[in-house]
C-alpha cells in the first residue's frame, strides 16, 4: 500500500535533505512535487489543498529557518501533518458500559463487509470477548451461508433467520439470544447497497433506530479511491458514523482513500484489511501508517505482530535450543510457520526501516516458503534432527518426495547451516550479521 506515494515523497525528500541550507523557493518546489504526489496517489484536490498549505505554512517559517537539518525538520513537519491528516491517533470502539456492545456494519455491494465482520469478532475474542455474529444480509443468496461458515472457523456463534426476512425484525431475537448467552459484542452484517438507493439507506435508518448501535461502522473498498471518500460522506450524512474500516488496503498502492476520508467526514479510520485471512485486520494507526509512507517502517506493529504469533514457551524454548547448538530443520519450519500468522512476508519486510527501500523491485513470494516446508516434511525425523546423515541418495529421495530437485535441497540445507552459524555468534555475543538466504 501506498507504494508509489512513498517512492514519489522520497524522491523530493532526497532533493532537500542534500541541501545544508533551505530557500523559501526550495520549499515551494518541493511542495509542488508533494501536491502532485498526492493527486497521483488518487487523494481528494480539497484534502491536498488544505494539506500543503499547512505544511507550507510551517515549513516556510522560523520553525525550518532555525534547524540544524533543515531537510530533516520538513520530513517531520510532513510527517506531523500526514498524521494530523489521518486523524492524528488511534480511535478505538467505544465499547458499551452496560454488555451488550452493539456494532453496525454497512457499505455497498462486495466492499468485503461479511468477511469484515468475522475479523472484527475474531479480533474481539482474541481480547478475551465474547462476540456473536449476526446475519442481516437476507436478501444476497448464500450471504448466510458465508457468515455461518466464517463464524465456524473462528468458533463464534452466528444468529441467523430466513433468506428473505425483514432485517428490522431479526435484531430483538438476537439480543435476547445473545444476552441468554452472555455474549457482550453483537456485530450486525447488514446488507450491501448503493448509497444513492433512498429506499434500502431508509432500512439501515430502520435498522438504527431498532438497535441503537454504539458503534456504526463503514466498511469501505480502499481500492475505490475518490469513490471511497464520496461513498463515506452519503452514509455518514445518513448515519451519522461513527468509524470507518477500510478493506483491501494490501491491494491499493496508491492509498488516496485513506488520506481522504478522515478529513472528509471528520469520523476516524478504525481498522484496516491487509490481506484475506480471517487473522488480517488491523488497528489504524494514523502515526504509524505516517511513518511507513515516508518509508521509515513500524517497528512497533512489527513487535506487536511478533508477539502475538509467537508464545513466550516458545520463545524461551528456542532460546534454549540455541544456547545447547541444537537447532533443528523442525525448529525452521516452526518460525516459517510464526512468521506466516505475522501476515504477507512482504508487509513485514515494509514495517523493518530501510529494508523496504533495500527490497524495491525484488518480487517477495510467500510461496517460497511452501517448497521449504515441503522438502522439510519429506525428511524422516532423524534427518530433520540431525542434518549429517544426509547423503546422496537420501537427498535424491526427499526431492522426489517434494516435487523439488536436489539442488533445491542442498541449498536449504546449506542455508541452515549458514543460521546455525549466525545463532552460534548471536549467542556468544559477537553480533549478528544476517546471511543471504533466499528461497
């Protein structure tokens, strides 16, 4: 996301940061670049507007003149306003005092609502809550269906009614439902439709005034660009939001959406989707998101996303594995496997500072790591302890078995003896160097 946005701001940062000394002419030019960028990244002219002239106003004065890096001091001052442009902080869901939370989600036609809806609730039970689904789509054949089946993987209950049934009416039996349950989050998928369609917004007015929802949530294609931003303002005029989610934000390199509906509709942006698995739905940081556009990374996200993939027995255990040598092929598929539930490798790679500059035009395959796993698990167990053991013929036979050759898997092996050597140092305290590994 945001790719090219990044690529056109770092150029014109380059530009100033080489200079020891700033003109007000300096700064002018390179707002022009800036307000190209943004039009280009598809953020609304109104939004980008206003957005210069903020910068500009801080930029060309004392604040700049006075700095030692006066290059530096307008890459904060742009970070600072992409912040403030974002909505400044992280706006959370105001949670009901009495249980409860009821949370409304509504958009057009295919902006990824349904699926929306099960990351919410499993977001909300791994905090320890108890959501329950409820399905209001009953006019999209098989919309039910879908529900109940995402509800399933994530083993949270979905209240469902009839193909066909009045929306307005399944919300008293699913209150009374979740409450008998103890259920303290009610997540209500509505049906998708054109925010110019008078009749069916009039039903999510229905809808509203029957549930009382806490939390009335947009959830918006970030791919749709300008039209996001349009689509934002008619339901909130309608709806008064309280929040919006963007989808799909690990498709759109432009990102123009994101920059444009807070200051548009003055609600904050609350979550965005990164990807199609139920486990990628994030919180949005305005700061981090900054900081990742102006290609400085988000080593926070980055350890949070660590720390919830990987357990501390774990960590404490390959701690241990590593003080003894005793790093195994078992142990490499294990941080394969932690660093797929982080989320696309690519992402990750994004949130590291520095690297994503580094890694630009090199294509990042999550695939790779399926032909590691299969050469791996076509090991007996021995082998996977105890890498010595393997020889020509053994080597022959764990290619067969992986559809891969054996050139294939004398270069895994070579690459976990290269970690082993890397761990080795790391533990005697001599500082890691990181190996060229490549899949």
């Amino acid at each position: 996301m945001f790719e090219s946005l990044s690529d056109r701001l770092e150029g014109i940062f380059k530009k100033l940061k080489g200079r020891g000394l700033l003109k007000e002419e300096d700064v002018v030019a390179a707002l022009k670049e800036i307000r190209m960028a943004l039009l280009e990244a598809d953020v609304n002219f109104k939004v980008v507007k206003d957005f210069v002239e903020k910068i500009k106003e801080r930029a060309i004065g004392k604040e700049v003149i006075d700095s030692i890096t006066p290059g530096q001091q307008v890459v904060k001052i742009v970070n600072d306003c992409l912040c403030d442009l974002m909505g400044g902080g992280h706006s959370k869901i105001n949670l009901a005092p009495n249980p409860p939370t009821v949370i409304m989600l509504v958009g057009l036609h295919g902006c990824g609502k349904t699926t929306t809806a099960a990351k919410l609730a499993n977001n909300f039970k791994k905090d320890g809550r108890r959501p329950m689904l409820v399905a209001m789509d009953t006019g999209r054949p098989a919309a039910i269906d879908q529900l109940q089946s995402l509800g399933a993987q994530i083993d949270v209950p979905v209240h469902a009614t009839h193909p066909g049934d009045n929306p307005v009416t399944i919300y008293p039996d699913a209150l009374k439902k979740a409450k008998l349950e103890g259920r303290d989050v009610l997540i209500l998928d509505t049906a998708g439709r054109l925010h110019i369609d008078d009749e069916l917004m009039g039903e999510l007015q229905d809808i509203k005034r029957e549930a009382g929802p806490n939390e009335i949530l947009l959830v918006a294609d970030a791919m749709t660009g300008q039209d996001a931003v349009n689509i934002a303002r008619s339901f909130n005029e309608l709806l008064d939001l309280q929040g919006v989610i963007l989808t799909k934000m690990d498709g759109d390199a432009r990102g123009g959406a994101a920059l444009s509906i807070v200051h548009v509709t003055e609600k904050p942006i609350k979550f965005i989707g990164v990807g199609e698995k139920i486990d990628f739905l994030e919180p949005f940081h305005p700061e981090r998101m900054a900081s990742r556009i102006l290609g400085m990374g988000d080593v926070v996200s980055l350890v949070e996303k660590a720390q919830d993939a990987v357990g501390l027995e774990d960590a404490l255990r390959l701690e241990d594995k590593i003080k003894k040598d005793r790093f195994t092929f078992e142990d490499l598929v294990n941080q394969i496997k932690q660093i797929k539930k982080m989320g696309p490798l690519e992402n990750i790679l994004g949130m590291i500072p520095g690297l994503g500059k580094q890694l630009k035009g090199v294509n990042i395959d999550d695939r790779a790591f399926v032909k590691v796993e299969a050469i791996i698990n076509s090991m007996t167990v021995q082998e996977r302890r105890n890498y010595v053991i393997l020889n020509g013929n053994r080597k022959k036979r764990i290619a067969a078995g992986s559809g891969t050759s054996v050139a294939d898997v004398n270069k895994i092996v070579k690459q976990h003896q290269t970690m082993k050597k890397m761990l080795k140092k790391f533990k005697r305290g001599k500082g890691l160097k990181m190996p060229q590994i490549q899949f």
